[in-house]
C-alpha cells in the first residue's frame, strides 16, 4: 500500500481509539473537574490515543466503505466510552 492510501485508514483507525478514550476522560471524574482546563483534557486524550493506537491497530476494524457505517462505528465507540 502506498502512504496516500495508509492515510485515511490510520486516520479512521486513530479517530476510533480518540473517540472512546475522549469520551471516557471528559466523564472520568478526576478529569471532568471544572478547574482542568478542556484544552489540557484534549491534550492528554490525543496523547494517550497516540500511545494506545499501535498496540491496537491489528483488532480495530477495516475502513468502511459507506460513510454512514464509518459514522455508526464512531458513534458506537463513543456510547461505549
């Protein structure tokens, strides 16, 4: 596979993994606290996701080929988180 192609997969991949961790951060009670400030919350989620995603990229799925089943999957990550 060429980068252009790798691209939109990582990218899909990592939204996945950032859209769960984030979720569960911004309810997760040390983090939720008003006196954090969102952009730091944001931070440490992206950061943490960068360091989740290679140990998680063999289980997560395919890049769908509809955009409403990549919506779907995004969504049910975040329910989940």
């Amino acid at each position: 596979m060429n980068p252009a192609e790798l691209l939109p997969l990582f990218t899909f991949q990592f939204m996945l993994v950032f859209a769960r961790l984030g979720t569960a951060m911004f309810v997760f009670p040390a983090l939720s606290d008003p006196s954090i400030n969102p952009r730091v919350r944001l931070l440490i989620g992206i950061l943490i996701s960068f360091i989740l995603y290679p140990l998680l990229a063999k289980q997560l799925p395919a890049l769908p080929p509809a955009t409403g089943d990549m919506l779907a999957l995004l969504a049910q990550e975040m329910l989940i988180g």
